[in-house]
C-alpha cells in the first residue's frame, strides 16, 4: 500500500523524488505472530485479483489527503516576516 502513495502524488501534480522530503511510511497490525509459538503458523491473504480495489483506495486516499492539506493551509508568517499564503484564503 505504501509503494501506491507516489501514485496518489501524481494524481496532484507532484511526485517523489531524492530530496524532496516525501516520505510513505506504512505500519500493519494485520498478521499477529506469536514470538513463542511452539508451531508452524499459517496467514491468509487476499489473491491477487482482489487487490485492485484495495489499491485505488489508498491512491485515493493519498490524493484526497493531498487536497485537503492544499485547502485547509493557513498563512503564516515566518522567518524575517516572509509570509506564506494559504490556498484556503483565496477560496
């Protein structure tokens, strides 16, 4: 799912590339594994086929998380009085 977040970037017009900060990290809770189990464990797994969905969904919610960032920035005024103008005061 991580590696569909460049996807999600593409779709606003940006990308990830060396050096421009972006980041995708993802964290899943969805196999546990007993660290003292005493037997062989086994997983289930969707089959490929039934993943497609699954990936439009994260691409999407990249892309909807881009947007709302884009929409909801307010302005600020940093360093040296240097002001930075939210997308959200010309709408």
């Amino acid at each position: 799912m991580a590696r569909r977040s460049a996807v999600g970037l593409a779709r606003t017009g940006s990308y990830i590339g060396d050096g421009f900060g972006d980041i995708a990290l993802a964290f899943s809770t969805a196999q546990r594994v007993s660290h003292f189990a005493k037997e062989a464990e086994s997983f289930s797994f969707l089959p490929d086929s039934q993943l497609d969905p699954v990936f439009e969904a994260g691409t999407e919610t990249i892309e909807e998380a881009v947007l709302s960032a884009l929409v909801h920035a307010e302005t600020l005024t940093g360093f040296q009085g240097r002001r930075v103008y939210g997308l959200g005061d010309f709408l």
